[in-house]
C-alpha cells in the first residue's frame, strides 16, 4: 500500500486537475502538475498554492538527545563504554545526539599553596589522563573534534602515552601538541578539573560510581543499565526522526546478513 502523503498528493493533483485547465478567473494551467510549485505565478494560474505551501513548509527538526558521561580515564568500565558504546553511536547518529565527558570520576580535591591538588582512584596516572582529555574538550570545543582523539586515546595500551600519536592520525584544525602540553602543565588545566570536580560533585543524585551517564540530564539505575548496553537503542527510542530508526533497520540487516553468510540454513 502507498504511504499516506503518496495518497494524499496524488488526491491533491487530481482534485486540482479538474479545475487546473479552465483557472477561473486568472490565466490558464498550460503545465503539467510537477510543475506548478514551479514559481509562484504557475502555482496562481493552476490554484496549487496551498498545495504547493504545503509541499514548501519546513519541517521541524528533532532535537538531539543529552548523553553526560562523568567517568575517569584509567577506569575500565568507563573506557569500555567510550570505545565500544559512546564513539560508534556517535558515528552512526551524531546529528540525534549533544554529548558532553566530564573526566573526573572519583577523584578527590583539595586547595593547596598555589593550585588545587588531586589524588586519583587509578593514581598520578589517571589523574594525567583526566587533565589531557579535559584540556582537549576546552580547546577543541566541537565533540566532533575531541571524541575520536579520546576514543583514541582510551583504546590504546596506554592513555597517556597515546596522546601524540592519536593527535596525528586525527589532526585537530588549529589546535597543536604544545597547546594541549601547555593546558595540562599550566594554570589553565588546573583550572579545568577543579571545574570538572564541581560539575561531578554537583550531581543529582550524587554520583555513586563510574562510567556515571545521564541521558537528557536524568539517571537512574535502568537507564545507566541501557546505556552501557545499547546506548544506540536509548538515543532511537528517544530522537524524534526516523533516520535513527532506519539506521537501526540497516544494522539489523547487515547482522542478519552475516548471520546466514556464517551459519547458512540447510
């Protein structure tokens, strides 16, 4: 069966077709129906107008969903979740979602002479860690430019060690090696996770372990649960268009494909 707005532009045309030859009282319709939204005049002259306003009229666009990630960088379960969850649904359906990382985790803070101090679950390593890929966020900025360098980063053997390589096989525009070394040795880096250290303790409710996700600023225990298991399936469920659902269709199909390629029936 057509869809309903094939049915229902197919109605118009021929409903507008038995008056499109005679146009009372203007010019006569001498074109054919694809092209009366043509101009404004054709549309006049074969009295489409608010067919063709209905045809023009832009669509509301979806608005992406929220995914938080409060984690730290030496955690497994939080680089489990960037590298096998967070980066390819980002892939696949960037334009549904606005992510926002917060390296933190369960870091502790205190004020000390001169800067503030941090001790790490995972040690002066994580620590590191936390203070590169927070200086990447600030400078970076676009989600688009910093993720694949974290994702980068939190797949390789070591995080902190990874850091040069990763920036040359995703090169950031404008943004070099010494800006990043330069934010994480100075005050700029320390000011960033303090920042990251009250955007975490300001949680509602509080954080209790990491990876810590909030979808749309909420998180329970169910929705951390999908999240770590099908983050794709929660940003479709909750994205209003269906380009996510068909990506989930294709995906389906291309697992179905696979499926019968290793396990042929018969």
């Amino acid at each position: 069966m057509a869809p309903g707005w094939l049915l229902s532009s197919i109605a118009a045309f021929c409903c507008l077709g038995v008056t499109a030859g005679i146009a009372l009282g203007g010019a006569p319709c001498d074109y054919p129906p694809h092209q009366w939204c043509g101009s404004s005049e054709i549309a006049l002259a074969c009295k489409a107008e608010k067919h063709c306003a209905r045809l023009s009229s832009p669509r509301k666009k979806a608005e992406p969903v929220s995914v938080s990630l409060y984690y730290e960088s030496l955690c497994p379960a939080c680089r489990s979740f960037l590298v096998f969850q967070l980066f390819p649904t980002a892939l696949l359906v960037g334009e549904a979602m606005n992510i926002t990382l917060v390296p933190y985790g369960n870091a502790k803070e205190k004020k000390g002479p001169s800067k503030w101090e941090f001790e790490c679950q995972h040690g002066p390593d994580e620590c590191l860690g936390n203070l590169m890929e927070a200086c990447l966020i600030h400078l970076l900025g676009d989600e688009g430019s910093y993720l694949p360098l974290i994702f980068c980063m939190e797949s390789g053997a070591s995080v902190t060690q990874n850091l040069e390589t990763c920036m040359k096989l995703y090169p950031p525009r404008e943004v070099s090696l010494a800006n990043v070394t330069s934010c994480v040795s100075g005050d700029l880096g320390n000011k960033l996770m303090h920042q990251n250290a009250q955007l975490t303790d300001a949680l509602r409710p509080p954080h209790k372990y990491v990876p810590w996700i909030a979808v749309n600023g909420n998180h329970t225990e169910e929705l951390q649960g999908e999240a770590q298991s099908n983050l794709l399936g929660v940003v479709c469920k909750l994205y209003k268009a269906s380009a996510c659902r068909m990506i989930i269709i294709i995906i389906i199909i291309i697992i179905i494909i696979i499926i019968i390629i290793l396990h042929p029936f018969g």
